[in-house]
C-alpha cells in the first residue's frame, strides 16, 4: 500500500532575501490533515567538478569557509548563474578557480546535501583533458590550488582532512566511474 506523503503549503512568508539566499517560511498541511511548521533556504544551486591531471591526480582547492571559520579541502566548485548551462558553470568555475579547462566532460550525478532546510542541488561532472591556464578568481576569492592523488584523496576523507560533503560525494562517485570504466577497458 502506497501513501501519500506530500505536504500542501498553506501560506509561504519570504523572511529574508539576500543577494544569493532566500529564507522563507510555510504553513503546510500534512498527509494526516496537521497543520505544520517549514522553514528553509531557497538556493539557486550549484556545480562541482572532479577534475583529473593527465597522472591520474585531482586537482583541490584549499578555501576559507567564513561560517566555519576554518579552512577546508575542496574540488572546484560554484553557484549556478540564472539561466545558466550546468555545463557552462562546471566550465566557468573551473577555469575561474584553478585555471584549467577541459576538453572531456562527463555528468556524474546530482546530489541534495540539505533536504532538510534547502532545496540546494549540486550536479557532479567529472573533467578531464585538462590544460593549464590562468585563474580567474573573483574579487572575494581567496584560495591555494593543489593536486593529490585519488588514494590521497580517499585517505584524507577517511582521516576527517576533507569533510565537505559535497567534495567526498563527487571524489565517491568519480572513483566509481572510473573503476567502471578501467573494468569495460581490461
């Protein structure tokens, strides 16, 4: 027996809008006829990329992260424009954050990191054929390029130095696809 478990807004009231971020908060009528409290971010979404040196190594990115207050181990990754290509953004981000393009693009997947307050989606491309340019950082961007190896990156994961969700999803889902894809070769 199937349910029914959607939830029916009501009302919906903006509490803040910022220049990236809505706050909102709904009454919602739910699947047993309660009536409930949500309130949640409204994100514009974003991409992040696995990209992969011709050596098999990924390139990261040490960053500031001012909520935390600390500095975190991440790929290349950033918000989505309106009205812009997921692809286009991958590209974007990577060129402006680490300097690299690339010539071979493949979409990984998507994930949602906060269900529970954002409708936040990061779609997961992986890059490769990579060259080297010049970064094209933002004004507020602050942060030091570097390369490890995907046994590096799995161990840093395993030992808490990456803790960014959205870093050891996309490391998780590459090192599949690529164990797929060196299986389909041998």
């Amino acid at each position: 027996m199937k349910f029914d478990l959607t939830e029916h807004c009501i009302s919906s009231q903006t509490l803040v809008s910022g220049g990236m971020l809505t706050v909102k908060r709904d009454q919602v009528r739910l699947p047993n006829d309660n009536i409930a409290q949500r309130e949640y971010v409204l994100h514009p979404g974003a991409v992040v990329v696995v990209p992969i040196l011709p050596n098999g190594n990924v390139i990261l990115e040490k960053q500031f992260r001012y909520p935390l207050h600390q500095v975190f181990i991440e790929l290349p990754a950033g918000k989505i424009d309106a009205g812009e290509d997921i692809l286009v953004t991958g590209q974007r981000e990577l060129l402006e954050e680490t300097g690299y393009s690339a010539s071979e693009w493949v979409k990984l997947g998507h994930q949602h990191p906060c269900i529970g307050y954002s409708n936040e989606v990061i779609h997961m491309f992986l890059a490769r054929g990579l060259s080297a340019g010049k970064h094209q950082r933002d004004d507020d961007e602050s942060l030091e390029v570097f390369e490890a190896s995907f046994s590096d990156c799995l161990g840093m994961i395993q030992s808490g130095e990456i803790t960014d969700g959205k870093t050891i999803i996309a490391l998780f889902f590459a090192e599949k696809y690529l164990a797929q894809l060196n299986h389909n070769h041998v």
